[in-house]
C-alpha cells in the first residue's frame, strides 16, 4: 500500500487547484487509451481520435515516447507534474503555456530514467539515447491541449472549479476524511496523518516542508505527482483526482417533467442540482444556465421555503429544505 505521512503545517496550507497541465495529460490518457471510459468521452473521442492516431502514425519516436511514458500502472514524473507553485497561482489560474517549460525544460537523463521507471524496464532502442524526449512530450502535450482541450476548457474549468468549492466545502464541514474518501480509486484518509495515495508497495513519503495540492480533472483516473530536490524550494506534492461523476458528465439529466410544468424547467433544474449543498458557481456548472438565472431562480425557491442557505468560509451554500427534498421525491415517483 502506498501512502504518504503529512505533517499538519503541510495538510493546514495544502489547497485544491485546477491545472490545464493535468487536464491535458488525462485527455492524452484517454486519447491513448483510444476507448471510452465514461459515456460523456464517447462524443469527444469520435471527434479527436482520428487527428492523434494520424498524428502518431507520422512520428513513430512520439508514439513510442507516449507508449512508455504512460507506462502500464505509473505515468513517467516528468510528465506528471505538480501544479504551479500557490504564488504563481494566487495571480489566477495558469493556462497550459505556463506550465509546460517544466516539462520541456527536463534534463534529457532525467526524463529517460522517468521513463525507465514507468516501463519498470529498459528503454526500447528507439528511445535509448535520444535528448529531444522532453520537447517531443511538450509538442505533443501543447497540440492535446491546442486541439483536444482547449475548445471545451471554458465549460470544463466551470465543472473543475464547481468540484473545488465542493471539495472545499467537505473539508469544513466533515474534515479530511469526507472530502478525500469521496475521490475515488484507493485514495484514502488513514488518520494521523497518514494518506494512503494507490496500492503500490513503496515507502511512505513524509511530506513537512512541502507544497501539496489536490487537483480534479475530467478524466476517469487519477495520479500522484511531486517535485523533491535542491531545485525545489519547498518541494511540491500533488494528488490529481477524477471530479465528481456527476460533474463530469456533459449531459445533464433534465429533471421530472412535471416538476417542469410546475415550477418552470430552470428552476426545477436548480432544485433537483441541490441534493447537497452547492455554490451558485457550482449550480452554474451543473445546470449549464447563466449565473443571473441561476440566482432569480434561488431568490423565488427561498421564498417557496423550498430551499435554505448558509455560509461555509467564503462561499453561500444552498441545500433543499424537507420541502424540497418532498416535491422532488413526489415527483420521481410518479
């Protein structure tokens, strides 16, 4: 079992982030991957995977490089990276262009030792040796998000940011514990301290002095990333999740039809979204309405007293009242 040992000052200033790096790498895992995990992938695959296949075909030292570098059960180091340090990132949410120096920037020795690791083996000959793996992984990366990522990234910031605040929300309301057993996968929270990260049999890592950040992104699954060594002051530790089902599926589920009739289908949407506590922000990204809709149809189901607020840190979180959740139940079971 791998797991991490975080000391309180690093679990205190650690944050959840959104990363248009990791956003593209889990669209190359799917890409590679080159079958649907999800229903909501299926649309985007039929409409990218020719272009990469193509893509690949003309350069078969990148469809190598792609091949080792996902690796069977680990994705080489120097391609998963930590998110931007909180001080880049606190002036706003870096787009991919600022993240993907530290890939091309790799020292060649060290992206082929990453290599080494993600195959658990030697290098295939048309790697061994080669310096230009770090640009050839920037290309392509560049190219996932140009051509892949970046059309849909308005609408999937949105989902990622709305899970943040969800995330966020957990954290003050059940501790570590509910937010992080909820990820997905083998994630867990242990207690003292100690997070267990996947099922691989390795040391824990002690994580003090360090950065640590957790990341949602659309694809199914996840992976861990840090940046240790003198380079690296303090050093950055991340751990990138699958968002919310629900969130990251682009098809909403429109609610009962009558509960449409009866309330109008905006607001209805609304209602049913909040079978738990949810921002505005995070009701924008669910029901895919404008944030001043979204609010008009708040004020007139707090009036209905079918809705309550509180406040949680600096966010207003809505939640259906037992009314709510009666009207809504009514109407499912029709």
């Amino acid at each position: 079992m791998g797991w991490w040992q975080v000391g309180t000052d690093a679990l205190a200033g650690s944050r959840f982030t959104v990363s248009p790096l990791a956003e593209t790498t889990g669209a190359l895992t799917a890409l590679a991957r080159g079958a649907p995990a999800l229903p909501a992938e299926r649309a985007w695959l039929d409409a990218h995977l020719p272009a990469y296949r193509k893509r690949l075909a003309a350069d078969p030292v990148t469809a190598e490089l792609v091949r080792a570098a996902l690796g069977r059960t680990w994705i080489a180091d120097f391609l998963a990276r930590p998110p931007l340090p909180a001080a880049v990132t606190a002036r706003g949410t870096p787009d991919v262009a600022a993240e993907l120096p530290a890939v091309r920037d790799t020292p060649p020795d060290a992206a082929r030792a990453d290599l080494a690791v993600a195959l658990r083996g030697p290098l295939p000959p048309v790697l061994a040796g080669r310096d230009d793996l770090p640009g050839r992984a920037a290309d392509l990366l560049e190219w996932v998000w140009a051509e892949t990522v970046r059309p849909y990234w308005s609408r999937r910031r949105r989902v990622l940011e709305a899970d943040v605040l969800a995330r966020t929300d957990a954290v003050s309301r059940g501790g570590w514990a509910a937010a992080l057993d909820g990820m997905g996968g083998r994630l867990r929270w242990l207690g003292r301290g100690r997070l267990r990260i996947n099922a691989h049999d390795n040391p824990p890592r002690r994580i003090t002095d360090a950065e640590l950040a957790f990341v949602p992104v659309t694809a199914r699954h996840g992976w861990v990333a840090w940046r240790t060594g003198a380079e690296e002051s303090p050093a950055r530790y991340a751990v990138v999740y699958p968002c919310a089902g629900l969130l990251a599926e682009p098809e909403r589920t429109p609610p009962p039809e009558a509960l449409g009739r009866l309330l109008g289908p905006g607001r209805a949407a609304v209602l049913v979204a909040l079978d738990s506590p949810k921002s505005t922000t995070h009701l924008v990204a669910l029901t895919g309405l404008a944030l001043g809709s979204v609010g008009r149809h708040l004020r007139v189901l707090l009036d209905a007293r079918l809705v309550g607020r509180r406040r949680a840190g600096r966010s207003v979180l809505y939640f259906r009242t037992p009314a709510g959740d009666t009207l809504v139940a009514a109407q499912r079971e029709r």
